[in-house]
C-alpha cells in the first residue's frame, strides 16, 4: 500500500478520539466564560467544567494512542487499543522524566540544556499518540495469530501484542531522548531567528505553528513567541496591559480569522463535498468541531480530520493561517487570547489597552471564511481528496436496499448452508461459517465490503460500513424464516 493510501486509513482511525475532543472544547470554553479570571477558582461550576474538559483536552495523548490503534487493527480488537495506551504510557513515562534522561545521557539534571527540559515537558502529544497507536496497530495486525512454543503457549495470539509493543516503545523511548531535544532545540532557533522579523516574523511563526502540529512541534516555537523563553511573552504581557502598543498581540491576532471563521468555512465545504449518503454521518462531527472551533477556539477536532487523509489541504492551511497573522499584525488590527482563538477570549480581550481595532477581524475573518470554503471545496472536488464523507463505495452497494444486499451477502458466503452463526459490531459483520472457504471474496468486494478478515476455519468478518447492524439482521431475519420454512 502507497504511504498516501496508509495516510488515508490513519485519517478514518483519527475520527474515533476525534470525535470526542469537542465535547472538551466546550467544557473548557464554558468553563471560561463563567470564570475567566480563576478558570474554575471562583466558582463550582466553572471548577466542574474546566476540570472535566482539561480530563479530556490535557490526555489527547491517550485517546488518540487507543484510538488508531483500535481503527487501525484488522479486526478492531481492543488488544490493539490496549497496545497502543501501553506504548505510550512507556514513552510518557521515559522521555517525559528529565530525572529518567538523566540516567540514560549521563547528564545532570542541573547542566541539561533549557531545550532539553521543555522538550521534555513537550514530548508526549497528539502526535506521541498516534505514532504509538499506529506502531501498536502495525504490530497487532503482524502478530495477533502467532503461535509459540507449548511452554510459552499462554503468551502467543493478542497476548504477544502488547509484550512486543512494549519493547518497540522501549526502543522508541530511547530514539526520542536524544532525537527529539536536538529538533526541539533547533525549532526554539529559528523562532529566535525570526522574531525580530516584524509582521513578516508573526507570518511565518503561524505558518509552522499549523505546520509542526502534526508532529507535536510546535509547542517550541510558542515557547519563542507567545511565552517567556526570549521575553516575547506575548499573552501575559497583552493581558496584563504590560507590553507595547503595536507591538504586543501580533502573535495571537491573526489567529481568530482562522479558528472561528475559516476551519469552520472548511468543515462546510467538506460537507458539502461529502458523498449524499455519508452527508448524516459526518454533519454531526463537522458541525460539532466547527460550533467548538468558533465559540473556543479549539481547532484539534477539524485538523485532524483532514491533516492525513489531504495533506496537501493541510499545507494551504498552514500557508493561510500564516497569511492572517502577517495580515493582522501589518495593519496593527490586534486581539489576544488566554485559551485559544475563539469568539469567547475575542469578547473579553476586546476593550483591553493594548486591543488596536479588533473588529477589523470579524471583517478579515469573513473574507478567510470565503477563501477556506472556495479553496477547500475546489481542491476536494478537482483533486478528489479523500475528507470525511468522501471514501469510495461500490456502485452496486449503493443500487441495492438493504435486504437484497443481504442475501447477496448471504450468497457470497457460501449460501445459507455455510452460515452457522450472524452477529454486527459497529462497521462489520462477524460471522462463523461451517466453511469459510466457500466464500466469494469477490464477490463480496463488489458488494461493497471493505475487507474480510479471516479468523480460523470457522470465523470470518466482512467490513461492510456503518450499516453493518441493518445488513446483520436482514441476514438474520432471512436466515430464521429459511430455518422455519424447512
């Protein structure tokens, strides 16, 4: 398989911890409104809603390892999830403790670098997450089956998972220790490099701050700008009315136009493009990632939706989101923000003192809607990307209802003869057969399925889709009224 083809199945994996980050953002964005100045130190309910987004924003990490590797395993099983939470927890556990980094680089704590120690801090994100999940799931799919030595039995199949998961965490703990300080140091460089470059400076820290997301990155260079590593630290100092006029700010102004106005214009346009009967399934994550996006802020829920399955649209992101903080900052149209770009910091940062002109963003953020719709729409359409809503499905699966797909299912299966037993988890039939090898595979590429996954002689699933359930009980209903009829 083509690493864009890989990409692609990584990106449906994603939509699963995906999913659940709005309802994070939105606790934290509530939570904020009702207690902007404590985040929950002054009232209960604030308390509550901070707390139980931070459970859920602060572990993106975790969610995301269990996620992939459950999307990414063949039969879905949570020995994958488990393998890639485990992973992590390993990576979390070695790289994320300089006292760890010590004993293995044999350097003291108190002679490692700056760039070492926030590297540190940094080190397990999103992108820990999924690289652990899909080294879990690669793993599983490899050595699920696998048969040791009688003495060693109890060890082989899933079990033999996580225990090789664990060593490749190991490995990879180790690789990180001395890789990542050195990129991570690197990244703090060129931001210092670059923040003496004005508007045009604020224009290429957006551009790699979209950019380095992917990998977790990006945390270096907000270290260099809009926190106190080189003095910059553009939110305190905007908040506390401490920095300079035209000054203060440009590393957080351009922001807004891009995370209330134009990742939601591309949560529309990649609806729009979505296939008609897909159109049900992913209206309700775009919608809900762009309602959170405009309200907070948050923006993880839209990126990650497309950042592998269109890379290329992840790029024209990055480039926009640039082109906005060099805009805003060039005319000195300037707002800030404590927890992210998002209607609810635009409001109370509005009348601050060193707020120039805020609502000229709505007018910037209005034009970015307009550009984020047409060039997403344009580039999904004419180059056929692969977002949300958009996965191929056979022409012969979308003509036949339900159940005369059903019996063509129960056909390619050997006939009602073969099956002993029909049953559905969420996106595949499972199935046990008195011969799996009567099976049309075919056939059953034709109707739609999406793989089969042999499982012994006797068990077999077919990953049909989200309807799995409704093609399960058609079968079964026919099934039953073959069995009563004779």
């Amino acid at each position: 398989m083509n690493i864009l083809g890989y990409l692609q199945q990584v990106g449906k994996a994603l939509m699963v911890p995906i999913a659940v980050l709005p309802a994070g953002g939105l606790m934290l964005g509530l939570g904020y409104a009702i207690d902007p100045a404590g985040w929950g130190a002054n009232s209960p309910l604030a308390t509550i809603l901070v707390f139980g987004g931070k459970g859920i924003m602060d572990n993106q990490a975790w969610l995301f390892a269990a996620g992939v590797a459950y999307g990414l395993a063949k039969d879905n099983n949570g020995a994958a999830a488990l393998s890639g939470l485990l992973g992590l927890l390993i990576v979390e556990m070695v790289v994320g403790n300089i006292n760890v980094i010590s004993q293995i680089t044999s350097v003291p704590v108190a002679d490692m670098s700056q760039a070492q120690v926030i590297a540190s801090g940094a080190a397990v994100s999103a992108f820990t997450g999924i690289l652990m999940g899909i080294v879990a799931a690669v793993l599983y799919n490899r050595f699920h089956n696998i048969q040791l030595p009688t003495a060693l039995g109890f060890f082989g199949g899933r079990r033999f998972v996580p225990i090789v998961t664990s060593f490749s965490a190991i490995g990879i703990s180790i690789l990180m220790v001395y890789v990542w300080p050195t990129v991570y140091g690197a990244l703090v460089n060129f931001g210092i490099a670059i923040s003496e470059m004005g508007a045009v400076g604020a224009g290429v820290y957006g551009f790699f701050n979209r950019l380095l997301i992917p990998v977790g990155l990006h945390h270096a260079l907000n270290q260099v700008f809009i926190f106190d590593l080189v003095g910059i630290s553009d939110i305190s100092k905007f908040w506390s009315g401490t920095g300079e006029l035209g000054v203060t700010g440009m590393y957080q102004a351009g922001f807004f136009p891009v995370m209330g106005y134009g990742l939601p214009a591309a949560c529309l346009a990649m609806y729009h493009c979505a296939k008609p009967e897909n159109k049900a399934k992913v209206g309700g994550i775009l919608g809900a990632a762009a309602v959170t996006a405009i309200i907070t802020g948050v923006t993880e829920p839209i990126e990650f939706a497309f950042m592998f399955v269109a890379p290329v649209l992840y790029v024209i992101h990055a480039v926009l989101t640039g082109l906005s903080l060099f805009i805003a900052a060039s005319m000195q149209w300037f707002a800030g923000f404590t927890f992210s770009g998002g209607l609810i910091d635009f409001v109370l940062s509005f009348n601050l003192p060193l707020a120039i002109k805020p609502y000229m963003l709505i007018v910037q953020g209005l034009c970015f809607a307009a550009i984020y719709y047409a060039v997403f729409r344009f580039a999904i359409e004419k180059f056929d990307l692969k977002t949300p809503g958009r996965e191929s499905v056979d022409a012969k699966q979308q003509l036949l209802p339900v159940d005369d797909r059903a019996e063509a299912y129960v056909s390619a299966l050997g006939g009602r003869s073969n099956l002993v037993s029909i049953d559905a988890c969420i996106t595949r039939l499972r199935l046990t057969l008195k011969d799996v090898n009567r099976i049309d595979e075919e056939t059953l590429t034709e109707l739609g399925a999406l793989g089969v996954v042999k499982l012994g002689d006797k068990n077999l699933q077919v990953i049909v889709g989200t309807e799995a359930e409704l093609i399960a009980q058609a079968m079964a209903n026919g099934h039953e009224s073959a069995v009563a009829a004779s």
